[in-house]
C-alpha cells in the first residue's frame, strides 16, 4: 500500500503471513504513548520502503524524520491501517 507523507512515497506492507507476524501483538503492546521512537520496531516491520534519507529497516532512520510532518503522519498512516482492517472484518 502506498502512502503520501510530507511529499515523499511510502510503501507499507500489504499482506503479513502469520509466520513473519505472529508477534505483532507483542509489539504493538510495547508501544509507549510517552516516547514515539517505541513504535520504530512496528514501523521497522510494516515500511517496506521510502523516499526519506535513510533505510527504513534501520531505526536510526525513523530519528531523523521530522516529527511534526514526517514522523507522526507516518504513525498514524499505521494505526489507520490496523483500524480499516478491523472495521473491514467487522463487516
């Protein structure tokens, strides 16, 4: 799936095979409301690739986004992602 954010492509994952995800939950758990780098390992998982400086597979990346308009739009791209998915399997 691919994403505008600040101007730049993002692509995100659009299937996880249980295998590779099976520990998604445990992630997700992990997230800290107070610090937003706790959310690098699920956006590590889910960006497949970008347009920023940087590899999105490497976590010092994700500190080098701008946090207004990079970083944040970026988290919440992921979050809408996990609610359209549980909207969509409600009905």
């Amino acid at each position: 799936m691919e994403i505008q954010i600040n101007g730049k492509t993002v692509t995100l994952r659009d299937k996880i095979p249980v295998k590779e995800g099976r520990y998604i939950r445990k992630t997700l758990t992990a997230i800290d409301d107070d610090d937003l780098l706790s959310q690098v390992p699920l956006m590590q998982f889910l960006v497949e690739s970008w347009e920023f400086p940087g590899d999105p597979k490497d976590a010092e990346s994700y500190g080098d986004l701008d946090t207004i308009r990079e970083f944040i739009p970026l988290s919440k791209a992921i979050a809408e992602m996990f609610t359209d998915q549980e909207t969509s399997q409600k009905n």
